[in-house]
C-alpha cells in the first residue's frame, strides 16, 4: 500500500513540476503552448474566414469553452487525474503480472524493433478507433449521456468547443484506451507528434470555418511527405543536401495531396461540415443515438453506417431538448452525473 501512495504522492510532484517547467520554459516541444497557440491560429481563422458570418467572433460561451480547454487538457490532470492514473496503471500492470507469472506489458512490445513512423501510424489508428467506439458508448449509455451532454450543450459552434466536456470523459476515454493500447505497447503521452495533430483536427472540426477538401488534403500529404523526408523521424543534422530533399519530397507531396488526396478527404477524415450534424438539436428516427462518431477519422462512420450529412449544415440548430435551460455555469455542469436528479431522463427525450 506504501508504493502506491508514494506514486500517488509523486505523480502529484512530477505533473506539478511538468506543467510549471511548460509554463516557464516556452519552448516547441511545449504542450502548453502548442495550445495556446493552434487555439490562436483557429481564432484568426474564424474571423478571417467564417462559415456562419452572422456568428459573433465571442459566440455564446467562449469565454466558459475557453476555460475548458485548460482545465480538461491540463488543470484535471494537476487536480487529481494524474496521480490517481499512475496508481491505477501500476496496480493493473502488477496484476497481470501476478496472473500471468511476471508479464510485463511495458516491457514486452510487439513493436520495440518497428520504425518509429510506423508505431506512431498504428497508435493514432488503434486510438481513433477505440475513441469511435467509445464516443457511441457515451450516447448509448443513459449514464454516461449525462456527462456527455455538457459537450452537447454548445449551442453555436467554435473551435474551442472541442474542449468543452465533463471531466468524467477524461476517466472514461482514458480508461478503456488503456488496454489495447498497453497490450500494443504504445504509451500515446510519449508520442508528441499524434497529441498536437489531434488537437489541431478536433479545433479545426468544431470550428466556424470550411475549407475545400483538396486542401486538407495537401496539409495531411504534407506532413506525410514531411515524415518520409526525415528518413521515417530519424531527425539528424540539417544540411544543404537534405534540405532540397525534404523542400522536393514536400512540394511532390502537395501535389499528389491536392490531386489524389483531396478528393477522398471527406471519406477518410472529420470536417466542420460532418460534426456539425453530430451537434444537431434533430436527429432523424432511424439514429435515435447519433450520427458522425468519429473524433480525428470519418472513415469508421462510412465503415459501420453512422455517417449523415443530408446537406450543407452550416445554420442547423444545434445542441438538444431543453438546451435552453442546461445549467450554464462550470461548477454546475461538473456536478451531473452524480446526483438522483438528471437533466434529461432519457436519451431519445433528444428527439422532437
């Protein structure tokens, strides 16, 4: 019992310190800034470029979006998430050790000897799916709509409403990522790279902008190009020979992205104009649980029918039943879930 409070106590120091040395040492491995930053860039977007031009630059609660943002990608975790995820990690880790006669699953990785590339393409993969099935489970679930509501409570949407959830969702996706992740032998918070390109997808999927497929396109074929120019992230020393290589390997990449790419974009990833309907206040008969699961990939809606975009949803009312009357404030919104007395009884009470 000691070992675990002493790595409770520890995850408490080490989180406390990680966050304080991000905040005062700025720097491009900063997940801290890298926030601020991609939250930045989605802003200048939607004032420079808006879908819905009649929406205010500081739509209906930004402010309140805004400061979930950091709570759920960094103050959570200083609370009380980190600490206690070490100590669940290990207690499960020394339990299958002592069914399996000493198996590790951090030390036993199928992929130790794969390229780096590779482990981060089979993690973002296994992640994105194992996320699509549990995003269903949270409108599935009567439970767990409760929690799932307050990021269905955006009633105009913008880029920092894919932050705006309960708390409770941290615990959820964490928990059952844990699993398949671990038996893989991937540890995602190593993996810098799939962190920052996922946040900046989920922005630019609840975003007040659209932009044409084909260049998406050319923003994934690039950084693909980027990767493989890089000798698969074997990064070395910048020289005159290997910076006209990566210049080329980009420039032929932009080209295929915006050619052959682009036009398949819509199929293969999320856009603004798919997770809109996702938020719609209507939902037809037939998807009485939701529409348009997916968080990075749409690929898995097309796969398992649950993609729907009828038409161009840019002015669709969003959020669900009763929105009017959610609970507005912070510490309100953490509250549900937990107490006899729900919002909204039912999941199909979404439905008009």
């Amino acid at each position: 019992m000691n070992k675990y409070l002493d790595i409770f106590i520890e995850g408490y120091k080490g989180y406390g310190g990680y966050l304080w040395y991000e905040i005062t040492h700025p720097s491009f491995k900063s997940y801290f800034y890298w926030l601020i930053a991609v939250s930045l860039f989605f802003f200048m977007m939607e004032v420079i470029i808006p879908w819905r031009k009649k929406q205010a630059i500081f739509r209906k609660d930004f402010w309140l979006d805004g400061f979930y943002m950091f709570f759920n990608f960094f103050i959570f975790s200083l609370i009380i998430y980190n600490a206690a995820s070490d100590v669940i990690v290990n207690l499960f880790n020394d339990g299958i050790k002592s069914l399996t006669s000493g198996f590790d699953l951090r030390q036993s990785n199928p992929m130790t000897n794969w390229p780096m590339w590779s482990i981060l393409l089979v993690g973002f993969l296994v992640r994105d799916f194992v996320q699509w099935w549990i995003h269903r489970l949270l409108h599935k679930s009567e439970w767990l709509w409760q929690f799932h509501q307050v990021h269905h409570s955006v009633e105009e949407m913008g880029f920092a409403a894919h932050l705006r959830y309960h708390w409770m969702e941290n615990i959820v996706y964490r928990t059952l990522e844990y699993i398949p992740l671990a038996l893989l032998g991937i540890g995602l918070h190593d993996f810098f790279i799939i962190h920052i390109f996922t946040l900046a997808w989920g922005h630019y999927n609840h975003s007040n902008i659209s932009i044409n497929h084909r260049y998406t396109g050319v923003i994934i074929a690039v950084l693909l190009g980027f990767v493989v120019s890089q000798n698969l992230l074997d990064f070395s020393l910048v020289t005159a020979t290997s910076l006209s290589t990566t210049l080329l390997t980009i420039a032929i990449a932009a080209v295929v992205g915006f050619l052959v790419l682009g036009p398949v974009m819509k199929y293969l990833f999320n856009s603004p104009e798919m997770h809109i309907w996702h938020h719609s206040f209507e939902l037809p008969e037939e998807r009485r649980y939701g529409i348009n699961f997916g968080l990075t990939l749409a690929v898995w809606d097309y796969l398992f029918g649950t993609a729907y975009i009828p038409h161009n949803g840019k002015d669709i009312k969003l959020g669900f039943p009763g929105v009017e009357s959610f609970p507005d404030k912070f510490h309100q919104q953490s509250l549900l879930g937990f107490s006899k007395k729900k919002f909204s009884a039912s999941e199909h009470q979404r439905i008009q």
